[in-house]
C-alpha cells in the first residue's frame, strides 16, 4: 500500500486536521505568548537604524509593485543578510529542501528560507520563513509554514518551534507548540508593517533573537 504524501506547496489546514489535533491558540489580554520574543533584549546601533530607515525610503512607493524574486532580491535579502545568520556550523538556506513523516504520512518540499544546523545541506532547522510572496494568493502560506513546523519539530524532537510568513510588506511571526500527543497549539503575532520603522526594526530584533537565542539544541 503506497505511502500518503503531501507537498508543502499544496497543504491545506484541513489536511494537517486530518493528520493531527491542531487548532488556534488563544492568548491573553493584553497577549503575552510573543512577549520573551518580542522582547528580546538587543540594543540597535545608529547605523543600524540609519540603514532601515534608508531602506524604507528606499523602497516605499516601489514595493507594493514588486514581483516575488524583486521582492527577495531588492528588500527581504536586504534584511535577512543584515541579521547575518551565519554562526559556527548554523546558516541561512533558501530554497532547501525538507522532508519527513508525521503519523505515517510523508510530508516533502523545498522551504522559502530557513535557519538550520548543516554544513552543506540543512540538517536541523530552527525556524521558518515563508512564504515570499507580493500578496496573499489561492494557497495559504500559513498553512503551508506550519507544515514545516510540524515536520522540524518532529525531526529535532522539540516541543516548540518558531517561524513566521511574509505576504507584501507585512510579517507575522508563528509559534507553534506540542501540548500533548498528537496535539498542537500555534499562535500568530500581530501584522508588522516592514516599510514602518518602528515595526522593521522590531521584526529586525525578533530574526536576532532566533538567530542569538533561539537556535540552539
């Protein structure tokens, strides 16, 4: 009998409610689920902020028009090479691929942008990205985002794992939690508008905060 598989391309959430018990956490008022994350004590240099704030201007009236790789290539690069990921055998990946089982169902695909342990070929992720995209399509990159979840928590064997999803200017970032067996609790932060300062750099303080504390065994 042949394996069901999926593809992270193609997921849907009531495929993953098919597979496991996954639902929507609900957090407190104010909400503190994201608040450790959030924040994570990083102090940015002047320099720092001349740059974001160099880049908005930069980009602000363009954006909005971009194509996907445009998008990759002319702003989200800019940021995710300004975190610089790379320390001692853990780096950025793009376009990796990934693959692994959950309850006897394969699950394969290749990640937007993640940060793993590996050398030449990603061995333990830590957290997501995806998907880049200039605007919300048919598929839904939430879906699609803690798919990868699942399968990295169930590769690295962890009860939490992180990421967070793109669509245009706007991030959110994702928390995804094993609260017992075979069920799942994810929470989404609030929408962080890349082209205001105020929220570029904390969405900049958050990709340090995965980089500096969050990736560890």
């Amino acid at each position: 009998m042949e394996t069901k598989s999926y593809n992270f391309s193609n997921i849907r959430f009531s495929d993953l409610e098919e597979i496991v018990d996954i639902r929507m956490g609900k957090d407190e008022i104010p909400p503190t689920k994201f608040r450790e994350w959030f924040q994570y004590e990083y102090v940015l240099s002047k320099e720092e902020i001349r740059f974001f704030d160099k880049l908005i201007k930069k980009h602000f009236y363009q954006l909005r028009a971009y194509s996907e790789e445009k998008l990759k290539m002319r702003f989200l690069s800019s940021v995710l090479n300004q975190v610089d990921f790379m320390i001692d055998d853990i780096q950025d990946w793009y376009d990796a691929q990934i693959q692994g089982e959950i309850n006897g169902i394969q699950f394969k695909g290749f990640a937007d942008f993640m940060v793993a342990k590996g050398r030449k070929t990603p061995q333990k992720p830590y957290f997501f990205i995806q998907e880049f995209k200039p605007s919300q399509a048919d598929k839904d990159v939430e879906d699609q985002l803690l798919a990868e979840l699942l399968i990295a928590m169930e590769k690295n064997q962890t009860q939490v794992m992180r990421g967070g999803y793109i669509i245009g200017r706007n991030w959110y970032f994702v928390i995804l939690e094993k609260i017992g067996e075979n069920v799942y609790e994810y929470f989404v932060s609030d929408q962080l508008d890349s082209l205001n300062l105020e929220h570029l750099t904390q969405i900049y303080i958050c990709l340090q905060a995965v980089k500096l504390k969050y990736c560890q065994d």
